[in-house]
C-alpha cells in the first residue's frame, strides 16, 4: 500500500494497522518532518518515497529507496507504484492533486484529506473513496438500503466550546491549540475552534453521500460520530471511542477489521451520559456558511483558500483568531460573483492561488 503524509497523525496510525494487519509498505511521502520519516523508512522498508522539499534530500536515508521530489513527484511516485490502495494523509490543498492522480491510476483513495472534497469534489470519483474521517466512516457504517431523511455529523466544540463569547474573537494561537478531547495537527485544532472542520465534512457528506440535508452538533465527548434519520421515523447513531485507528482500519482491509479488536469496546454508562447540543453562530460565526456552500459547494475552493491563509496568518501572530471568519467571508464576498466554471485542477489551482494572493494583501494592510 501506498501512504501520503506518513508523519502526520492519520499516517502514523495507518502505518500501526499496517503492520498489525501484516500489509507491506511500497511507498511513503511525507512532508518536512524527515528525522521521523527516516524512522518510517527503517522500519517499513518502503521502495518508493517522495519528500515535499528538495532542501531535505541531504537529511534522508532512503536505504535504497528510488526517492521523489515535489508536488510532481508525488504523482510520478503514484504511477511508479505497483500498489492498488493509496492513503491520503497530506494536509490542505496540496491533497487535490494527489488524490487525483491516484484515481486517474485507477488506484483506490482511502482519503483523510478534507481539502480533496472540498476544493474539487466534483472533480472526483466520489463514489470509488472509502472516507477516513470518523464522522464519513459513522455515516457509511450506518447506512442501509432504507430512505434517508438527514444525516447528522458531531463536533467536540473545540478549545473555545465554554470560552465567554466576548473573548473567542481576541484569543491567542496557544488557546485555540488546547484542543479539549485529544491532540492533533495545528491546522486541525485550529479548525476545530472555528467549526470551519464541521463545515468541510459537511461538504465532504455531501460529495460522498449525495445528500444536502446535513448538520452538525456539538457531542463532547466525541463518543458519537454520526447519525442517521431515516424517512421512516428511526435514528441509528454510531458510537465508538475516539479513535482513528477503526475507520482507517476498515480504509486498510475491511474484512480484516471486521473480526479484529481495533479499539476498545465503549461502557455503556458513557452512552446514557452523552448529550447534544446545537451549533451557536454567534460562538462560531463561521457555521453560517454551511447552506451558502451546500447551495453551491464549488466556493469551497474560495473557503478553503482563504481559511489556510488565514490560519497561517494567525499561527504567524499577524491576526486574530476573529480575523479568521472575516478574511474567509470577505474572500466569498469578493470572489462568488465571479466564480468562475472550476472544470478541471489547473483551474481550481488559479482560483486558489488568487484567493490567497488577496488575503495576504489584505493582511498585509492591516499590519502597516
């Protein structure tokens, strides 16, 4: 198998039930983080891997590995490949691309990458993905041949789920980092306090499962991953600990998953405990946009470029966690009406390039 961001959390986890599965390791690719992909590539002997910067061909050991470089060479390492499944891990808009070309090799997509959806659903073989994201395992796990009426996603509520709402558009990178249920990636945990996570997977649902009546609600102990409401008046819900393992387990080899302990079973005291709670606008702003882009999903190429800006903005101390909604509804204001056809990658790439371009001009006049 092949897996694409092997450092992050997503890929660390699949490299775990690989080797519990006994799956061979054909290629990696990861990002800057070399020292722990040289670990990987010791212990998994991969014949393939990519690295994201050629700064860093001096600090690997392939061991033997033909090495690739780059963007380009990601796709070049997809093709060189001989494996059927590929595990995209990247984080961002770098993970349209491959996702792309993994299907343009007729290889399967096992996608942990919101922004593969979410940037150029349309543009995908959605039906070809097996989803890594617990909420879009939830929904696939629970879904029969009955009618369905609404699916319904959870979200923890982030580090600013029980902060005063007058303070939420003034807080620091390292509040909005202390996730309360678990640690993840920067980007993640960022998008969690925002609740800009529970707008991409609702997009995402709405690629996967071809359904536009979706919501969101605040689950907090991230117990419940989804539910589903059936014409007939039922709701199944599927419960589980947090644990990425289960679904990128079933990703790996769902026959094996199916009759091996993943994770540990639930108490079912926690279950009678668990409450919901719906999604506050006024805490996060950012929710607002959820019929907008159910409406028409291609802006979330728009949504999605000036919200990595603007995190990166705000990670870099240049904004405030509040500025992040108003440079993402600033961009839809001044890039919906001219949205143009997005047909094909090179030309989501543009869009995406010039959405970012004008927010790093809008901060940059801020700053002065």
């Amino acid at each position: 198998m092949i897996i694409l961001g092997s450092t992050g959390s997503i890929g660390i986890a699949a490299l775990e039930i690989a080797s519990l599965f006994s799956h061979k390791i054909e290629a990696l690719a990861a990002g800057r983080n070399i020292a722990l992909l040289n670990q990987q590539i010791l212990a998994h002997r991969p014949k393939l891997v990519a690295i994201a910067d050629e700064r860093d061909l001096k600090q690997l050991e392939a061991r033997g590995a033909r090495v690739f470089v780059g963007e380009s060479g990601i796709c070049e390492m997809l093709e060189a490949a001989h494996s059927a499944l590929v595990v995209n891990a990247i984080v961002g808009f770098a993970g349209l691309k491959p996702s792309l070309h993994t299907q343009y090799c007729k290889k399967t997509l096992a996608l942990a990458n919101k922004e593969s959806l979410v940037a150029g659903g349309w543009l995908l073989d959605t039906k070809a993905i097996v989803p890594i994201d617990s909420e879009h395992f939830g929904l696939w796990y629970l879904r029969t041949n009955r009618a369905i009426k609404r699916l319904v996603i959870t979200a923890s509520g982030g580090a600013f789920r029980d902060t005063p709402i007058h303070t939420i558009k003034d807080q620091t990178k390292s509040a909005a980092l202390r996730h309360p249920n678990w640690q993840m990636g920067q980007k993640i945990t960022i998008d969690s306090a925002s609740m800009m996570n529970k707008i991409f997977e609702i997009l995402e649902a709405y690629w996967l499962f071809g359904c536009k009546d979706i919501e969101a609600l605040i689950e907090r102990s991230s117990s419940v991953h989804a539910l589903i409401e059936f014409i007939d008046g039922s709701t199944t819900a599927h419960f589980a600990l947090p644990d990425m393992r289960l679904p990128i387990a079933y990703a790996i080899d769902p026959k094996q998953a199916s009759t091996t302990s993943i994770i540990p079973s639930m108490d079912l005291s926690q279950i009678l405990a668990i409450t919901f709670d719906p999604i506050d606008t006024n805490r996060y702003p950012l929710y607002e946009l959820k019929d907008t882009l159910l409406e028409n999903p291609k802006l979330g190429v728009i949504v999605n470029a000036s919200n990595e800006q603007a995190i990166s903005h705000f990670l870099q101390d240049k904004i405030t966690f509040g500025a992040i909604y108003e440079l993402v509804k600033s961009a839809l204001e001044v890039f919906a009406p001219k949205l143009p056809e997005l047909e094909s990658y090179t030309a989501i790439a543009a869009l995406d390039k010039e959405v970012r371009q004008w927010c790093d001009e809008v901060v940059k006049h801020r700053t002065r």
